[in-house]
C-alpha cells in the first residue's frame, strides 16, 4: 500500500482500530488509485466505536478553545499554516493520487489552502465583530456579541478534499467552535494529513478532530446532541439525508453546499475567442467534476455553427494522462472511481436515446496505466425540454450540452429550468445584459465574460433551490459559525423613581 491510515484522531491522538480478535473491527474501505487501479493506495478500518469519545474530546476541545481570546486562536491558526506550507507537496500528491486531479491542479488546491488562513483572518473575522451602540436608549448602551456555536462537524467532499473542508474548518475554529472532520472516504488520506498539519501545529486536545469512516460514521456524529454545527458539501441526495437527520433538533445549524447544473448564457455579441477559452476549463476542468462546472451553455443560434466547430477542435487537445507520472502534463486525469465512470457512461447513452446530437462522444479510454479515464462530451441539444432527464441533470463528468436560443429572454429562461442554482456565466459585451441576467437569474454565482469555475475567497460561495440551504461558504461561511447575543446595559447608577411604573400601588 502506498499510504498509511493512522484512524481516527480525538484527544490530540491518532487511535488505530484493534483489527484482529474477538474485538476486531468488521468493516474495511480499500481505495484503489483511479489513475491506476493496479496500485492500492490504502486500506481504512471503520471503528463506530470510536465515535462517542470523539465527541467526548470535541465537547471539552470547545469548552477550552471558547475561552480562549480571538488573538490566542489567530496564532494557532498561524502555526498551521506554516505546517502547510511544510507539507504542500505530500498534501498535493496525495490529491492527485486520491482524486485524479492533475498535479499543477492539486498544487493550486494547496495554494488556496494556505492562503485560506489569511483570508480567514482578514476578511470573514470582521464580519463577526463584537458591536456595541452608545446610547442605543436613554441612559443604555447596546450590544451585539457573536459567540460560537459549539462542536462542529465537517464533512467534506472529494474533488477538494482538503481546500473545501479547511475553508469551513479554519471559519468554525476562529469563531471558537471545536471540529470533528469527516472526509470523503474516497479522499482519507488527504484529510488525514490535513489533521496532521493541525497536530503539528499544536492545537490544545480535543480542538480538532477526525472520524474516518463511511456515511454511517457521518450519520451518528450528526445525529450526536452535543454537534451544533453541521457543514457538509456534496450531492443534494446525501444533503437530503443529512437535513432529514437533523431537522427535529432545533440547537443545530445546518450548512449545506450542493450540486449544480451550470448555464453559460453566450450571446450573439460575445467575443467567441474568449468564450471558447473559458469554457474549455468551465466544462472539463478536474475532469468536469465540481460543482460549478459548466453543463448547459445557452447560445444564440447566430454563433452555434462556428462554436461547435471551433470548441470541438478544442476539446480534441485536452491533454488526458496520469495526474503525477505523465508522458505530457494533462489537462485532465481519471473519473474519481468506477462509480462515477459508470454514472457518466450511462448519461452518454441517456443523451442518445433522448435525440440529442453528439459532437463529440464521451467514452472511457485506455492510457498507459489502467484507470477511470473518459474522453470529454459535446452534445447539441434542439431547444430546452422539461422531460429530459440528461438536460436536467447534474453529470458530474466532462460534458457541454449546447442550446439555441434567439432572444436574451429566452436564455434566462433556459439557465432558470433546472433544480439547480449554484453559478452561471454571461458572455456579452452589453453591460444591460449581464445586469438583466443579474436580476433575473435564481442563481447564487453569476460571472461576466467568465467561466462558472474558480471562485473568490473573499466573496460569498453558494446557491439557491437545490444547490444549498441559503448558507454560502467562502468569506461567508462564518457567518454560520456563530450566533448573535444581544445585551442592553444600563450606563447610570441615578435612583430608579418607582412611581414611574404604571398600576403600581405604593
């Protein structure tokens, strides 16, 4: 096995499962390497049992951490970002060995990672603030204090394994919350060496900690009383699931960053030559698998012969090789697993039988080593239908579905069809346009003459309908960290006049 599994983490100790006699762990995940699946990246014991003493540990973690003063927390923050910048390279290998991301793709991860503490400290600390108003009322001052909201669990997806997941992380613990990290079972590995990085840095026991596991080990740390705080991203099905396990209790708040299926709207003004480079990255970058990723792209009828010739030559370079050991640096690597090579085959045929025209046909490929490797897809649909399943649906795979359209209207009322509502992008030179499209899109993320991929830190991350819960990430995931305590102080210490009160007898 090329990595190890050390288990799950609570006070301040990695505890590997006992896997031999009579108190021996059943349950085990292997991972096989989806850009060579010859090679077994690791195996992980699932421990249930650890689950109540890791809730245990981040209950007395909070109990510490709180009190602690926000320049205290500011400086372990600090500490890990210098474990890091330390471990940048073991931590974006283990992404591309993991997820099948291209390196240089993984290396921005880590990037974003370190640069995430700054951004924390800069930009989401101020937006929970202490205030306080001077006579708010006669002889009263007012206050607003932000506290946090207690253990936190954070469940973390696979294409960002640790970028997504330390953004929530790094945003609960500057607003005193402790963690429990639950990364994807895909990507066990990077989220250890991420909790790794804390450890190093010396965070008090019981302030962060790791369940590795399956969506069961997820489902019991949620349903736990002492969890607070719930941030997950990742598919709106398993969303579902963990709103359905939480709703009865009130005391927690639930943040969830879902799916898309995402339009670029390319209007008869646009300058191709730009559109055509963004949304080569916007449909097939990280082999199409983010949740921004470019699906739809809605265009006037005036452009569709030229686009579909030029963005199909395009598409025929997209460099496609093994994340690490390339003959050529690829722009794309493998699928995460058979699953998700299974899911994208079975859309390709969907797209068939549903008449759509295909450009360019998806299909695994066969490279140097054995792997979940796919061509990208370009499919033309006629116009927007209600009873397409493959036109609604989020693919999670390298695919551009295009669609006519002949009025801006109409474009706007394509992008607002699907259940989704994450991001969306605008190619016009016409500045009322991309304004109308502001108003009128029931969209979290909308970009001019840009892709739908590569957010900001320092902006609000998140969608409306079925793309979220009205809780962005980002700059704004603390905001979701913290409730707000009022207090009213009297400032004066004059004699209180009892014939003041109405209906009192004196």
């Amino acid at each position: 096995m090329k990595y190890q599994i050390k288990g799950n983490y609570f006070n301040g100790e990695f505890h590997y499962p006992i896997i031999s006699g009579p108190q021996a762990v059943e349950h085990f995940i292997k991972r096989e390497c989806p850009c060579d699946t010859d090679t077994l990246l690791w195996e992980m014991p699932i421990e249930y049992r650890d689950i109540p003493e890791v809730l245990d540990s981040a209950q007395h973690g909070f109990e510490f951490w709180r009190k602690l003063s926000v320049e205290q927390r500011i400086e372990f923050l600090r500490r890990y970002q210098e474990q890091t910048i330390a471990r940048k390279n073991d931590i974006a290998e283990a992404i591309s060995m993991e997820s099948g991301k291209p390196l240089w793709e993984a290396h921005t991860e880590v990037s974003a990672i370190i640069a995430k503490v700054d951004v924390t400290i800069s930009d989401s600390l101020p937006r929970i603030q202490n205030k306080h108003y001077d006579e708010i009322m006669p002889g009263t001052k007012g206050h607003v204090f932000y506290k946090p909201l207690g253990p936190c669990a954070v469940i973390g997806p696979f294409n960002f394994p640790c970028h997504l997941a330390n953004g929530q992380i790094l945003s609960a613990l500057i607003a005193g919350n402790s963690i429990i990290f639950k990364p994807s079972e895909k990507t066990a590995y990077s989220g250890q060496i991420l909790v790794e990085c804390f450890h190093e840095a010396g965070f008090p026991k019981g302030v962060i900690n790791l369940i590795q596991g399956d969506g069961e080990s997820a489902r019991r740390v949620i349903r736990d009383k002492s969890i607070k705080g719930v941030f997950f991203t990742g598919s709106k099905e398993v969303g579902l699931k963990i709103l359905k396990e939480t709703y009865q209790d009130l005391s927690k708040l639930v943040s969830l960053e879902l799916g898309g299926k995402n339009p670029a709207i390319v209007h008869k003004d646009a300058n191709l030559t730009n559109a055509l480079h963004e949304l080569v990255k916007g449909c097939f970058m990280t082999t199409g698998q983010r949740c921004t990723s470019t699906s739809l792209v809605v265009m006037h009828d005036s452009l569709i012969d030229e686009f579909v010739d030029k963005f199909h030559k395009l598409a025929k370079q997209v460099i496609i090789d093994h994340p690490i050991d390339f003959e050529t640096e690829p722009f794309m690597g493998p699928l995460v697993d058979k699953r998700a090579l299974d899911s994208y085959l079975l859309f390709m045929g969907m797209a068939k039988r549903e008449g759509m025209e295909e450009i360019m046909r998806g299909k695994q490929i066969e490279k140097r080593y054995r792997g979940y490797y796919v061509s990208p897809s370009i499919h033309l649909a006629k116009g927007w239908s209600d009873e397409s399943h493959f036109l609604s649906s989020e693919i999670f795979g390298p695919n551009c579905t295009i669609i006519p359209y002949s009025e801006f209207e109409e474009a706007i009322a394509i992008s607002n069809k699907t259940e989704y509502g994450l991001a969306a992008g605008v190619f016009t030179k016409d500045q009322a346009l991309y304004e109308q499209a502001v108003r009128d899109l029931d969209i979290g993320l909308v970009n001019l003459n840009r892709s739908t991929v590569g957010a900001s830190s320092k902006l609000p991350f998140g969608g409306v309908k079925n793309s979220g819960n009205y809780r962005p990430a980002a700059v704004a995931t603390v905001d979701a960290c913290v409730y707000q305590m009022a207090s009213l102080e009297i400032t004066n210490d004059d004699p209180c006049e009892l014939s003041s009160i109405k209906g009192l007898k004196l």
